[in-house]
C-alpha cells in the first residue's frame, strides 16, 4: 500500500512540476493522473500495492470532499449573489457527465461483443 500511496504522489509531484515548467493551463494532480492511466493502459495491469491504496482512498472519498465544500461555504455571500452560474454549471455538468458515461458504456459494450439491448432471456424471466 506504501508503494501505492508512493506511486500517486510521484504522479501528482511530476504533473505539477510539468505544468510548472511547460506553463500549462491545467491542474498539476490531473496531468499526473492523466500520465498515470497512459502508464496504467502500457502496463496493462494495476500493481497490487496501487490496487489497494486506491481502493482504500475511494472507500473514504467523502472526506476529501469536506475541505472543497468549507472553501466554498467561505464564500457563502457570493454563491448567494451569484447562483444562476452555479446552478447551471452542476446541472450542465451531470448532463455531460451522464451521456458521456452512457456513451462510453456503449462503446465499451460494443466492443466487447455484448448485446446492447435490456432483453431479458426468456429462461430468466
């Protein structure tokens, strides 16, 4: 699990430094996720120490959502005085979110030979 917790701060620490030093208009922690899953797709596999640190940082997601959400509660009067954009920005993002899921569930089952049809076998039913 160290080895784990290891291999995603390396990721984090070498997004950041690349966006530093190429002055790139994205967060730091994305490029290194982005450069993990590359490596991830070449590997072919998910190192076990990886496999558990990353499950066990996901069983506890929420709590790393409690800082976002008391930075934002600071700016309270502004969320307040501003909210049309806020509204909009989460329903448009839950919109995009959903199709693009739903078209990449598609894709994937396409791809993989699976029926794209709920139907239900007649002998389960």
């Amino acid at each position: 699990m160290i080895q784990g917790l290891t291999l995603l701060f390396l990721m984090q620490l070498l997004g950041e430094g690349l966006v530093f030093w190429l002055h790139l208009p994205l967060p730091g922690p994305l490029l290194g996720m982005l450069i993990l899953a590359g490596w991830l797709v070449r590997r072919g596999a998910v190192p076990e120490g990886l496999r558990q640190a990353s499950g066990g940082l996901l069983q506890h997601l929420m709590l790393l959502f409690i800082p976002a959400v008391a930075g934002v509660m600071m700016h309270f009067g502004r969320v307040a005085h501003e909210w049309l954009p806020f509204l909009a920005a989460g329903i448009g993002g839950a919109a995009v979110t959903l199709v693009v899921t739903a078209l990449t569930l598609r894709w994937m089952l396409r791809r993989s030979g699976q029926p794209l049809t709920d139907d239900v076998p007649e002998e389960a039913a």
